[in-house]
C-alpha cells in the first residue's frame, strides 16, 4: 500500500451529567438569566443549554450535538450579548445567516455578516467598524470560504485578538467539516487555521448529526483541545415512521395518505431531482392540495417567495430537492414524505426533524424501491445531486478528493439501504445506532411500522454467526468497511473483492444461506455493542477519510469463551419485503391503507397484520 493510515486519537471529556456545568455560581448565572428572559423572550432554558453556555464561558472549547430545533443558537449568542468584544460564527449558508441576523437585530444584538458574494464598498463598511476602537458589533457572521480565502479577513481577526475583542468563535454546522457528513463542505476543512491561529480563544462547535466518526473528523479537523462534549438523545417521540414500498401509484398512495391522515396540514415531499419536484407538485395540486416546489434552479426571488407562502401557511405543502430546509424553522410540520430514497442515515434523520418542533404527533414515510438506489447510485457517480447546503459547488480541492468522496457517499447510501430492506428492528433502534446511541425498542411503544407489525418474536442464537463475521474481519485485516465484510460474507465476486483477492478467504461465502439483510444485522449488533469498533482512517496526502472494522480484542475473547448472542427475529409473520417491488400497484395501495389505519386508530396489531398478508 501506498499510504499508511493514521488512526487518529481525540480527547474529549464527557460534559453531559457532570453537574459542574450546571450549576447556578458562575459569575454570569444572573445576568444569563435575566438576558434569557428579557431580550430572547425564553422562560427557561432547554436541556443543556445552561451546561454549553456555561462551559463555554468558563474557555472550554466545546462539541454540542443537540437535535434540530434543540435551541444551539442561543448557546453563543447569549454569550456573546454579555460579554465584551465579538464572537465570530462560521456558518454554512448565506440564507440562514440572513434569517439569524435579522432576529438579533429585532432583539437589538448588533449582528453583521460577510460573504463571498456582497458588495465590495459594503464589505469594507464591515471591516472597518470591526477596526474601530469601539466595534459595535456582538456578532460577526462569515461563510466558511471567507476564512479559507481571505486574508484580509485574519488580517482583522488577527487584529481583534491583538485588541482581546475576539471572545469566541463558533463553528455552526460543525458536520460540515467532514466527509463522512452528509452536508461536506471542503472550505469548513481550512478551519483548523482559527485554533492554530487563535489558540487560546475558545471554540464552540455545533451540529445536529454527528457519528462517532464525524464527531471525530470534526474536533480532529478543528483542533479542538481537551474538548468538551454535550449530547442528548436523538429520539423523536412524537415522530412516528414507516418505509413504504415505492410503486407505480406511488402518487395516488401520497395524496391518499395526505388526505385521510394530514388534510390541509403542513408538509414537505424531498424528492431527487428537479424535475421530481415539478412532477410531484403539479401531480399534488391536480388532486386539489394546495402545494408548490423548492430546487435549486429557481432563482433566489421565487424561492424565497415559495418559503414564505409556505411560511404563512398559504401553501401547505412543499415539494423539494434536500435544499430546502436547513434553518426551516416551522414548528407545525405535520408530515415529511420521501418520495425517493434519502443519501444517507444522517440526511435522513435531520430531514425528518423538520417534522413535529412543536412536539405534536407527526409522520415520516420513506417510499422505497430498490430502482431508486440504483438511480441514486448513478446520479452520485455524476455528481449530479442537489447538495442541501452546497451554495459554492464543488472547488478544485474537492475534484481531487472526488473518488473517495464518492466512495463515502456510496457506503452511506447502502446503509441506507439496509435501513429501509430492514423489516425486522426498531426504525428510532436503527437510526440512532447511526449516532452511537442505544436504544431499547420497547420504549419504541409501536410508533414504527416494523415495531407495529411485529407481535411475536423468536430468540434465535447467532453466536456462531457472529463468530464468523469476527474471524472474518481478522482473516481481511482489519482494514475493511461493514459493507466490504458483508459482500465477502456473503460470496460476492465483485470488483472489489478480487482486487484484493477475498473470494479465496477461508470464510467467502459462508453466509450465502442467510436471509438478506440478517448478516448485516448481526454485523450492526456487533458494532453496537462493541464486539467491533468502526474507525475513522485519515488515509493520504489529501486527508480523505474511510471506515474501517476492528476487533475489541478484550471483548471478543467473552465472545469465543462462550458468550452466547441472542437477537430477537419475527415469529409468524411472513413480513412485507419493502424491496424490489416496484410494480405491484396492489400491494401500494394497500400498504397506504395500512399507514392510514396506523395514523388514524392503531387497530390490534395482529389483525393488521392479517391484513396486510392476506393482501
Ligand atoms: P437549532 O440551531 O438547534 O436547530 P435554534 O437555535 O434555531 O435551534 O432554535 C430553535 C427554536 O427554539 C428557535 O425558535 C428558538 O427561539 C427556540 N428556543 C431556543 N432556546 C429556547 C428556550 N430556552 N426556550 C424557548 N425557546 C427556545
Ligand atoms: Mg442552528
Ligand atoms: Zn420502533
């Protein structure tokens, strides 16, 4: 090989339960609180709002991964009202500048911000206030490229912290500095810089969507120090999901759904592409919904115009490419529908965040079919996807990561994939092993359509399985992904598998005889609880990035010593594949039957079940 991979090794400290941060001492607990009240209009504050706040005022550099809509705003910008001198805020969209400036401006936080694309004489404007003796301004908004690519601006940065008028610095959005986010910005890489530059200027880096491995990516890229970590649980009760099989009446199944469960209530279709969007409007508004559609090819005016109907409810529903959304900020979203598969676990998550703010019942319905993967697949490898956050397109440093970065996107999508063929675990199980966190089913109380048609299980003994899968990590070297184990596991004799010469590995297609999607299963177990780590690989000169299994030794040797793993399969039901059925409209029709009576009056659970298979 012609690299050497560089695991990478963080530090980070646990912030979450340490009561240090809680507590009601810090010099600036009062006029927190009164700030928090009389100029955010907030009674109180959310879960971990008081510890980041806290925390990050004490110097600590800080990593908050809250849910959409948790309130990470407030966390620097109460900060940065009480304090002296400027917090600056490294966010990826212009829009969503636009909208946090003009609610600090209404609450009388002098805020400004600098872009790319502003006008020259204004941009100098800026500068110079901040050059002032007494700069005025609280808050300096930037779009990532403005610190890759201006030296003017460290020039003033520098200055600032020459004047000990820099206070902080906030990194919003933080996924975006890795590749293994679904929202990958090259220019959020270059900002190490700050911390090099700045080193002892704390930094507060927030997002939504993190796993293990861009949780890692991001305080690694960022050269956050001994950083502090504050998460919360990323279930949403209120939200209940299904993955639906994508039919040819796949229209007619979305209207149905809509009318019987969410009339002239608020919604959004993501859907792939430009034309999906049109497509499903115009269809949409035909069957008399009140309905618009949102993609990157319309220009500013009619977007922001579409938002707004939708906004002030004029419009209920939007049909959009995955550029709609970030910084949406609806608390009555009653419904997400994907009409065509999501990139990605995380993308998914977050899109369906935008539903239920307001902590009201809402619905999330994925339409899958197998096709659509394949048409993903092909519009990744042309890079001919709307990016959600992509305002710059793709630079040149990101051509030459190109390759891997595809190959990143294409390992999220199969993982997306197996999400929506699983029929057997917890939808909020599976989406949040995404992100680390264990979840117990159970607390699921069937708000999922695999935990609704599930009544009875069988304990089967994978032990030997999962053996298996860990010996054929070790045979493979322990520099493989999930889904590389899995294809050897299963037999397959692609490309990949040649090239390095695994179809004559002792365990190649020892799991030939297992049902589709269990040895997968057992693999993800596996990683959850330990047995396998997944690690990030810094891989070359370019510093793109892999997933790779390795074996916990310590816990593996339970494993061969005779711990015995049980995981939980249906009994009876013969459960609807939701893959490859792309044209049987009988079965789609049915299955819109099957949500609606789920929505509306969750009948017993086992005469749906019926139901459905006597379809
Ligand atoms: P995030 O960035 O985490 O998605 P925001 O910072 O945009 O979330 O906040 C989401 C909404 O929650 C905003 O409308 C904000 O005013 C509101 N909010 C934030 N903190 C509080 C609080 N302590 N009490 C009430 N509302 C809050
Ligand atoms: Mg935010
Ligand atoms: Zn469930």
């Amino acid at each position: 090989e012609a690299f050497i991979p560089k695991i990478i090794e963080v530090n980070y400290i646990e912030g979450s339960g340490d009561k240090r941060w809680s507590s009601y001492d810090f010099p600036w607990t009062k006029e927190l609180e009164v700030n928090n009240k009389k100029v955010f209009g907030n009674h109180s504050f959310r879960p971990n709002q008081r510890e980041i706040i806290n925390a990050s005022m004490s110097g600590c550099d800080v990593f908050v991964l809250m849910p959409t809509g948790g309130g990470k705003s407030l966390t620097y910008q109460l900060p940065a009202l009480i304090r002296p001198g400027i917090t600056l805020v490294i966010s990826p969209l212009v829009s969503l500048i636009q909208d946090q400036i003009m609610h600090l401006l209404q609450a009388n936080i002098p805020a400004a911000y600098l872009s790319a694309n502003m006008e020259w004489a204004e941009q100098q404007e800026i500068l110079r206030e901040l050059n002032s003796d007494y700069c005025k301004y609280k808050l300096l908004y930037v779009t990532p490229e403005k610190v890759a690519r201006s030296d003017n601006l460290l020039r003033h940065l520098d200055n600032l912290h020459f004047r000990e008028l820099l206070a902080r610095i906030v990194i919003d959005e933080a996924h975006c500095v890795s590749q293994w986010g679904h929202d990958f910005r090259p220019d959020y890489q270059g900002l190490g810089i700050l911390k090099q530059k700045f080193p002892n200027t704390p930094v507060l880096a927030l997002t939504a969507t993190a796993t293990a491995s861009v949780k890692e990516d991001v305080v690694q890229a960022l050269g956050l120090v001994n950083c502090i970590i504050f998460r919360q649980s990323f279930n949403r009760p209120n939200l209940w999901y299904s993955v639906v099989p994508k039919t040819k009446k796949c229209l007619e199944d979305i209207d149905k759904f809509i009318r019987v469960n969410h009339f002239d209530e608020c919604g959004i279709i993501y859907c792939l592409s430009r034309m999906d969007c049109e497509k499903v409007a115009e269809k949409l508004q035909e069957c008399g919904h009140k309905c618009a559609f949102y993609h990157g090819s319309m220009d500013p005016a009619q977007r922001a115009s579409v938002q707004k109907q939708w906004s002030k409810d004029e419009i209920n529903i939007i049909c959009a490419t995955v550029a709609f959304g970030m910084g949406i900020n609806k608390p009555d979203v009653r419904f997400v529908i994907h009409h065509s598969l999501p990139k990605s676990i995380e993308g998914y998550h977050q899109e369906c965040g935008r539903a239920g703010r307001d902590g009201q019942r809402s619905s999330c319905i994925l339409y899958y079919n197998y096709s659509d993967y394949i048409r993903v697949k092909h519009m990744l490898s042309q890079g001919a996807i709307e990016q959600s956050s992509m305002t710059s397109g793709y630079n040149r440093s990101n051509m030459i990561n190109s390759g891997r970065i595809l190959e990143t996107n294409t390992e999220n999508l199969v993982r997306m994939v197996s999400y929506c063929e699983n029929d057997v675990d917890c939808r909020r199980l599976l989406q949040l092993a995404h992100f680390g966190e264990k979840f117990n089913s159970s607390t699921c109380q069937k708000t999922c359509d695999n935990c609704l048609k599930i009544t009875s299980f069988i304990e089967k003994d994978v032990t030997e399985i999962a053996n298996q899968l860990v010996e054929l990590v070790k045979l493979t070297g322990q520099r493989f992904s999930s889904s590389h184990i899995l294809e050897v596991y299963r037999g397959s004799l692609s490309q990949m598998v040649k090239k390095h010469r695994h179809e004559i590995v002792s365990l190649h297609g020892a799991g030939k005889h297992l049902a589709k999607g269990e040895a997968s299963r057992i693999l993800h177990h596996l990683v959850v609880e330990d047995f396998l780590g997944e690690e990030v690989k810094k891989s070359d000169f370019y510093g793109s990035v892999s997933s790779i299994l390795k074996v916990n030794e310590p816990k593996v040797r339970n494993l061969f010593a005779g711990q015995r793993i049980i995981l939980r399969f249906p009994s009876s039901v013969k459960a609807s594949k939701p893959g490859k059925s792309d044209a049987t409209p009988a079965k789609g029709s049915l299955t819109s039957e099957k949500l609606n009576v789920m929505q509306i009056d969750p009948p017993s659970p086992q005469t749906e079940v019926d139901h459905i298979l006597s379809a």
